[in-house]
C-alpha cells in the first residue's frame, strides 16, 4: 500500500513523511540558527535548494541504475511518466544533489553555507528517517526474509514480495538516522560550530548504511557491482576521503 485516500484524494505516504520530515528538520534548524546567532532567513533558502536539487539527484542516480528498466518508448506516455517520475530515489544520489544545491545558494545568495552546515547538518539524517518511514509504509526499500521479532508482513505491498515476513530494515535505519540526530545535536550545543559536526555524520552514516545493505532484499533496485552494492561503494568512498581530509587537517593543526 503506497498511498490512503480521504475522498477522492489520494496520499502517498512516502511524500507525506518526506514532507513531515522536512518539516520537523526545519523546527530543529531554527532553534539552532537562534540558539548560535545566525541569520534564519536562510533557513527557508537553504532547503529549497537542498530539498529540490536533493529530490533532482535521488531520482537521477534511480534511473542511472535502473536504466535497462526504462520503457523508451512509453515516454511520450502521461500514465508511464508520471509512474517513472512518481517512485524510486537513491539516498546518496540526493546528498550529492543537496551538495549541489549548497553550492549554487553560496554561488547566488553569497551564503557561508559551510558555517550553516556545521549547525544545521543533524537535519539531514532527521529528514531521512521520517523519509524511511515512508518507505517502511510504501513497502520499498524492504529487507531480506526473517521471521523473527519485529518482523514486517506486507499484505497488498507495491514492491515488496508478498505475504512473506521481512526484516524491517527500513524503520531500523530510520531509528539509525534519529540516534545519528541526537548525538549530533547534543555535541553542537556542547562544542558549537565544528568541521567535525560534518565529519560526524559522514562517518557514523557512511558505516551504518554499509552494514545495513545486507539487511536489504531489493537487489535489482539497488545494483550489486562486484562484492558490493551501489550504496556500499559510496560508503567506502565517502569513509576514505573523509578519513583523508581528517588525516589532512590533523597534519595542518600539528
């Protein structure tokens, strides 16, 4: 189930919790904008661009791994279009959108974006995980076969196998990304504006979401290249310049 009605309006529940995410991140983002003094004016610009190039990049990097699934000639089709553009987003495919769209606001507005981000950079695993709800709800992104505790039964699923009883890798990502949030935001309010606030979240989500590939059963969507997933080489890419940068800076300061 993807979506509930009320009327004749129908409510897909991955863009409600997209939406609620982006929402609750934003309270967040206010509080500590004020709480150190920064202009919250910003706020507002800084998600437009992260959230639309953010959205732009997930879907992108979807089509880029599913390219062969693409039905060409079915483009001209409404139904087809909105269906290929309506489903399907690689997380990493939309922080490299959201770095993007960083960038432009500092190229346009003449922000300090990498003294926001320093401060604002728990709203991203808090939007995240509303947004693995979501997907928890929608039934994508689901995980291997387990018939343990907690374990998720989807009845009329749009892209999870059926009647099968599944880890719910989903919501423990999501219960990941909150933990990832409140560490963050609890050494913001301690230590204040820091690189390393940026490195935490690097480093704590790049490990996490390895690992947590192997919970994952959607293998056709995800693409295994080689011994790995798309997301798992990311990780290690991100985990190596991240641990570069760190080594580089340390060498700097010493």
């Amino acid at each position: 189930m993807r979506s509930f009605n009320i009327g004749v309006l129908e409510f897909p529940y991955f863009g409600i919790y997209i939406a609620l995410g982006i929402i609750v991140a934003g309270i967040i983002g206010y509080y500590l904008l004020k709480k150190f003094k920064l202009n919250t004016d910003n706020l507002f610009l800084l998600f437009t661009y992260v959230g639309t190039l953010g959205i732009v990049g997930a879907k992108i990097l979807y089509l880029i791994l599913n390219i062969k699934a693409v039905e060409w000639n079915r483009l001209l089709e409404y139904k087809y279009v909105e269906q290929l553009l309506g489903g399907g987003f690689v997380f990493y495919g939309g922080f490299l959108g959201g770095i993007i769209g960083l960038l432009l606001a500092k190229k346009i507005h003449n922000i300090n974006i990498l003294e926001y981000m320093t401060i604002l950079i728990p709203c991203v695993p808090i939007a995240h995980a509303f947004g693995r709800i979501g997907c928890a709800l929608a039934s994508c992104c689901y995980g291997i076969p387990y018939s343990g505790a907690f374990h998720v039964i989807y009845h009329a699923p749009a892209f999870a196998p059926i009647e099968q009883p599944l880890f719910p890798v989903q919501l423990l990502e999501a219960f990941i990304n909150f933990g990832i949030a409140a560490i963050l935001i609890f050494f913001i309010l301690k230590k204040g504006k820091s690189i390393m606030n940026i490195l935490l979240y690097l480093y704590s989500y790049s490990i996490s979401r390895f690992f947590l590939e192997y919970l994952r059963y959607d293998s056709s969507e995800r693409k295994i290249f080689g011994v790995f997933s798309t997301s798992q080489w990311i990780s290690i890419g991100i985990l190596v310049l991240v641990t570069g940068f760190a080594v580089r800076e340390n060498s700097r300061k010493q």
